[in-house]
C-alpha cells in the first residue's frame, strides 16, 4: 500500500500531548489544502487521499446516494478489492453503510466477526475477512448525500472511539467543501447570467462570441448568429407596465430554449434583443431555425397567448477568413427583416 502506518501511529500518540486547540489547529491545515477543490469530484478524492495518509487503512470507500433509482453505489474506492466495488450498486438498507444511511449516524465496530447485526455475505466482494471497521455520514444541508467507510488497518489494530472523531471531523470538511463548490458555481451563474430571463447576459455574450469566432478562423467549422429584437418593447411596458414587458422577455427566452440545441448559446444582448450562436451550422440551417421560431410564436398567438407579440430575427453566418464580420452581417439582416415584415401604415 505504501502507506506509513508507524507515522500514523505515532501522530496519533503525539495526540494525546496536544490540546484540544492543537487538534483543531491540525485539521485546519489539512481542510485548507481539501478547500483548495475546484470541483466536488477533486474535493472528495483530496479528502479520501488525506483519510489514506491518516488511517492507514487496508480498504476505504465513498458511497454516494442516487436519487432517482434510490440505491447507493460506491463513487471512490481505494485499496485492496477496490476494483471489484467502484461502481457497484446496492439496496440503501444493505449492509453498515446502508445502516448509517438509515440512521444517519457514525458507525464504530471494533470486531466485525462478534457483531450480529451484519452479514458478512456483504462484503464477499472485496476479497477479505472484515474485521474492523467505521464510517460516518457525509452530511450536506442536513441531507446525508452519502458514507464513508474504512475497514481494517493495515498494521490488523482495530479502530477506535478517537479515530471515529477525527473521522467525523474530516467529514464535516469534505461537506464544507461541497458546499463551497456549489456556492461558488451558483455565483458564477449570478455573474453569467441575466436575472429576468435564464439566458446568459451581454457580458458572456461578449466572452463566448470571440472564443467561437476563434474556433470558426481556427479549424474551419461553419458559425452563425442570430439576432432576435422584440418588436415594441417599450410599447408593452407603456401599456401593460415593467410587468408586461418583463413577461414578453422571458417567454421570448422560452421560446428560443424550446427551439434550439444544447451547444446554441442564447445571450441578452440589448434591453429588447437577445443574442443566439450557434456552433457548427450553415446559414441556411439557421434561417430554418428562424423560421421554426416565427411559426411557433405566431402558433402560439393564433392560440390565445395571454400578450401576443412578435420577433425579428436577423441571421449572419461567415467563413473563416471573414469571421469578425459575424455581428455585422447579423444585424444587417435584422434590419432587412423589419423593412420587409414591418406593419403597414394607416392609410396605405
């Protein structure tokens, strides 16, 4: 295993000479370096790095919970008979780790083979004799989302009442860090998004219009961009007040989630105009979006929508050589759509 299991014997007797604060101190050091995570999967695997270089146990795992099938399955597993469990899936009431999920609590048992309460037809997969063991639940806004568990040390000692504590601390980190990364990422989305519509807002309009340019002028794949201008706007908010205008907007944005592909970036790009690029496709793919568009929303209007309004939509496309031309010829095509579907004059 490579472990040294000497030092982490002997860390533990150092233990017993530091204060209380010490021991905090120490696991500060080690939640810093697990904080450190940009993603949830690099976060728990730090973690279950430093419970390796602790424990020094023969085998231990993360179990996760699926919420849609309702089972539990093992996410990470380390040491031996690790790969005949990663990925393995199970009834949430097998076993010790489904009774922590069960009962949501830490789970400390010095000698597997005088415990009655657990088969040991369960752990015939890892290829050993489970002699002793703890787990603990990985808590996140007081929902256990999932365990992990340590079975057997490498030096054959059993664990004890101290080492589940340390246990229980190094959880309370890995779900601090969870919770760090989902907050981070909801930010993110705050910073990238436009708050009345969903859809991403000018400035990562901005950031990923030059990153496809780039790729179209690079290797050569088909871009094109759409323009959508709300017809009258300003007209809605005069009649029907912000409201009004605000519900046109976001079941414009509605409409272009509806019509298009995953890779299709939809932006807000002016307060009455929304911005769409899409990725690998010929102009002549894109007009047939635009007009998808149009029949849906009319569709929608000849229904009954509760404000009936319509779009302009102006397509541009270019190649390689001419890329930064996008924008351009998408808004002189908005401006060719408007002359040519505008209302007639009274009169006329």
């Amino acid at each position: 295993m490579g472990k040294d299991v000497n030092a982490s014997k002997k860390m533990y007797r150092d233990f017993d000479y530091l204060d209380e604060f010490v021991k905090l101190s120490h696991f500060a050091d080690i939640g810093i370096g697990i904080a450190a995570a940009k993603t949830i999967k690099e976060g728990m695997r730090r973690i279950m790095d430093k419970i390796g270089d602790i424990f020094a146990p023969l085998s231990w795992y993360l179990v996760l919970h699926d919420k849609n099938s309702g089972e539990i399955y093992y996410k990470l597993a380390y040491g031996v008979g690790a790969e005949r469990l990663r990925g393995k899936r199970f009834s949430k009431g097998e076993g010790t780790i489904g009774w922590i999920f069960r009962n949501e609590a830490p789970l400390l048992i010095e000698d597997m083979r005088k415990d009655e309460r657990f088969s040991s037809d369960f752990y015939k997969n890892t290829g050993f004799e489970t002699r002793s063991l703890m787990g603990v639940p990985l808590r996140v806004d007081e929902e256990v989302v999932g365990v992990i568990e340590l079975i057997n040390k490498q030096d054959e000692d059993i664990y004890t009442l101290k080492e589940l504590k340390v246990l229980i601390t190094m959880s309370e980190y890995a779900a601090l860090t969870i919770e760090k990364i989902y907050y981070n990422s909801a930010l993110r989305d705050i910073s990238n998004g436009d708050a009345l519509t969903g859809v991403y807002n000018r400035r990562s309009f901005d950031t990923q219009i030059v990153l496809e340019m780039e790729r179209c002028r690079r290797y050569g794949h088909p871009l094109s961009l759409m323009i959508v201008d709300v017809d009258e706007l300003r007209s809605y908010n005069e009649y029907l007040g912000p409201k009004g205008g605000d519900w046109v907007l976001k079941d414009t944005a509605r409409i272009l989630k509806k019509s298009l592909r995953r890779i299709d970036i939809i932006s807000r790009y002016r307060d009455d105009e929304f911005a769409v690029i899409m990725p690998h496709t010929q102009k002549k793919d894109a007009e047939k979006v635009r007009d998808r568009i149009i029949d849906d929303l009319e569709k929608e209007n000849m229904a009954g929508k509760e404000i009936p309004y319509r779009l302009f939509i102006g397509v541009g496309a270019a190649e390689p050589d001419k890329v930064y031309d996008l924008i351009r010829l998408a808004d002189e095509d908005l401006c060719k759509w408007k002359e040519a579907h505008k209302k007639p004059q009274k009169g006329n």
